[in-house]
C-alpha cells in the first residue's frame, strides 16, 4: 500500500508540475576537464529532479567515456549507434535505471552524428523529437572538454551548467569553454556548479574568481546555481555503483543536490521558458551539423 501511495503522490506532483513547464527543456551539462564529477552530478541531479515530480531524461554524450550506466550498474543492450543505423527506435533505445529514471546511453554513436547524410539526419531529427513532450527535461551529459560534438550540444541546448571545482586547473578550464563559446557568437545561457567544496564559502569564492573574470573580459554574467560539498559517501556510492542520492540521501551532498535542484526549479516556469522546446533544439543541431 504504501508503494502505491507513493506511487499516487508521484504522479500528482507530475500533473501538477507539468502546468509550471511549457515544452521539454534540454540542458547540456560539461565542465573543461574531467575528474571533476560531471556525470555523478548530472546523474543524482537528475535524480532530485525527478523526485520533485518533474519527468527526467538523461542522454550520455560522452564518447568513449560514456558512464551514466556504470554509475548505475546497468548495460543497456542497445544505444544511439542502434539508433542511428535505424536498427531500432527512440523508444527501444531509452532505458530504466533507479527510481525508474529514463536514460539513453551514447557510446561512440555521437562521433558518428558529424558524419550523417541530409537524409539520415531528418530521421535522427524525427526519432529525437518524440521525446517532445514526453519528459520535462532532457539532460545531456557531454563530454569534458570542447570536442566538436559536445560543442554543438552546448550552442543547441536551451542551458548550459558547467561542473568546476575549487581546484585552480579546473576553474581556468571552466572559463576556458565559456569563453570560447561565446567567442562564437552564440547566445548560450550558461550557470555554474561548484563540485567537491568544503564550505559554502569555498564554493563562492570559487564561482565568483569564474565569474568575475567573465563578466570583467566578456561582459557576461553567469549566475552560480549551487555548490555539492566534498564527501566520503559519494566515492562510496560510486564503487557501489548506487547514486549517492539514493545510497545515502542523508549525507552533506545529497542535501546540496537538492537546494541546488530547488534553485534551478525557482526559475521554471511556463512564462519564462521561451525556448521552443525540442523542435528548437534539433533546428539548431542539425544547422550545426550541416
């Protein structure tokens, strides 16, 4: 019974959540190094965000690298290499992980999306586009560093969140892809996430070094959205292969996933969210991929 109730409650907030989104919302979420916990966050972010009622999917476009699966102990049998050889569909490649999260693994099949005729991309276009809709969020985990694909995912995406740490190598490669996005000339909404302080004030004086030198050389502002403290369980949760959220929903840095998943919340709603959901999003990738 109380599976069922809880069950229930899950979908009221969806229903109710729903009216506050008005079309999925995709994010890529990078950092300009690994080691910096990138996809640990994406993927207990994600978590968060759906326990608060909200629809999450999660898209590994990290080549080569790809590790959202390892993160759950999970191998999916197919990926979007089965997608894009047409050997299956959107639907049969998206997968189930803990507390029921949808995600798609990506493996080396994005390497392959630079490659792609006229025609195979209008079909990537449409499989890609059922998804509208049918989640809140898409959330790209890309790759770390400024690969040719992860590019074009951050110029496509509605958001952008770059993953630093207090670690001075980590915060000159978090301004180093800002700043080579907008040299582009791209309107890219970027927000920073600060993984593995000590303190709050760690994490500020982190996020203020990034963004004052943006807002100094770029005139640009790029708001902080939270920091996720440095903690024993997360390595835990990793060799458990259990998201630390779920492992240990207690510890200091599952109580910062959650103030940070409500900052990113606050500015949700159907009013703001001007983007034209995932039909936008693929009319700018397939003229980046062009």
């Amino acid at each position: 019974m109380s599976d069922q109730a809880q069950s229930l409650r899950n979908l009221m907030r969806s229903r109710e959540t729903a009216e506050r989104v008005a079309d999925t919302k995709v994010i890529t979420v990078t950092s300009g190094k690994g080691g910096v916990g990138k996809s640990n966050f994406t993927l207990n972010f994600a978590l968060t965000l759906q326990a608060k009622g909200y629809r999450v999917l999660v898209f590994d476009a990290d080549i080569g690298l790809a590790n959202i699966d390892v993160l759950m102990g999970i191998s999916p049998k197919y990926n979007l290499y089965h997608l894009l050889k047409k050997e299956k569909t959107i639907w049969e490649i998206v997968h189930r992980g803990y507390r029921d999260l949808q995600f798609i693994a990506g493996g080396s099949g994005f390497s392959d999306l630079i490659r792609l005729s006229e025609q195979d991309l209008d079909y990537f276009a449409q499989q890609i586009g059922e998804l509208s809709g049918h989640t809140d969020f898409i959330i790209f985990d890309t790759g770390a560093g400024l690969s040719k694909e992860t590019l074009k995912f951050i110029l496509a995406a509605h958001e952008a969140i770059v993953v630093t740490t207090p670690e001075p190598t980590s915060i000159t490669d978090a301004y180093a892809i800002i700043k080579m996005v907008y040299n582009m000339e791209h309107d890219v909404r970027f927000r920073l996430v600060v993984n593995r302080v000590a303190d709050d004030r760690e994490g500020k004086q982190t996020a203020d070094k990034i963004s004052l030198v943006a807002k100094q050389f770029l005139h640009l502002d790029i708001p902080t959205l939270g920091y996720v403290y440095d903690d024993a369980n997360v390595s835990k949760a990793v060799k458990r292969q259990v998201p630390f959220t779920i492992a240990y929903p207690y510890c200091s840095a599952s109580k910062s996933i959650h103030i940070l998943a409500d900052q990113f919340l606050s500015g949700q709603t159907a009013k703001e969210q001007t983007a034209s959901g995932v039909k936008g999003f693929l009319n700018k990738m397939i003229q980046l991929l062009k």
